[in-house]
C-alpha cells in the first residue's frame, strides 16, 4: 500500500527512492530485519523440494542468495521476472539469477548495458493474469483477410505468395 500510495501521491519521493535503492545497497542493510521470513522461506524450500524458484519480487534473490551462498548447491534454478521495464533498478540482478525474463528487447539491452550476462537474459513480454488474454483475444479485431488472384505474372506468383506468407496475423487465400 505504501508504494502504491507513493507511486500515485508523491512520486517525486518515489523517483529519489528508487534512485538511492539503485545506487546504494539499502536492501541488504535491511537483511538483518528480515530474519522471519528467510526462515519462512528457507522451510518452504525443504518442504516443497521445488526444481524452480520463480521470482517476481528482487528481495527474494537476496534472500535466497542469503540462505545458499553457492550457486551451485541450491538444489533449484531460480528465474527472476524483472517487472521495470526500459529503466531497471539494480536490486533485481544485484543477487545470483539462473535467468532473468524481462518484458522487451530494449529493457534486455538495459540488464546487459548494467553488467548481466547476456546469455541469462530472456526479453519474454510482460507477465499477464490468463484471463487479460482471454479478454484481449476477444477484444481484438479479426485478422485481414488478403486474396491474392494470380493472373498475369505467374513467374513472380510462388515469390510473391512466400512473402505474403511470412506477414504476421492476414488470413491469406491465393488464386
């Protein structure tokens, strides 16, 4: 609520929050007051034994870095959903990831631009509810429909119907 409260109230101290999280690491000063739920997290893990650990809140890379120090002996892979998109505060990679999924190409260039190994960088789309799919699905108009008729130029046809094949979201009848 809080940040909520100060994205759409006082987003000028947002913007100089953000800023300090970036520059400063205030997270991992504040790891000594978030003993409850690293306990909490570390029992979640033994029991459930998971293969993957998706994260989409930056904390929980510290955390998790927090309980397993090496890499390699977590015992899961963990992804990251980075959900700042075009700018991205540098508490989202500042801790291990196996991969880092992130909602465009340019925020992809963003994590690489800040250090991140390009090859655990995955531009994937922002992350949807399902049902925001289904509702766009039947929001948006039907695909064109192009009828392409070959009458003169039948040399070119084969060409010109392997371009129109490759255009994204027509509905193509050929002649």
């Amino acid at each position: 609520r809080l940040y909520l409260g100060m994205i759409n109230h006082a987003p000028s101290v947002w913007a100089a929050i953000y800023r300090l999280v970036d520059r400063l690491p205030l997270v991992e000063m504040a790891r000594p007051l978030m003993g409850a739920i690293t306990r909490r997290l570390k029992q979640l893990i033994e029991e459930e034994r998971p293969a993957v650990v998706l994260s989409v809140y930056p904390v929980y890379s510290l955390l998790l870095h927090t309980l397993y120090p090496e890499e390699a002996n977590r015992g899961f892979r963990l992804y990251t959903v980075v959900t700042d998109s075009l700018t991205v505060n540098r508490v989202w990679h500042r801790h291990p990831s196996d991969r880092f999924f992130v909602p465009n190409e340019q925020t992809a260039k963003v994590l690489v631009e800040q250090g991140v190994d390009p090859a655990k960088v995955v531009a994937h789309g922002f992350p949807v509810a399902p049902q925001f799919s289904r509702w766009i699905a039947r929001a948006l108009p039907p695909p064109p429909k192009v009828l392409y008729m070959v009458n003169a130029g039948q040399q070119s046809a084969v060409g010109i119907v392997q371009r129109l094949v490759e255009i994204p979201g027509i509905e193509l009848s050929v002649t």
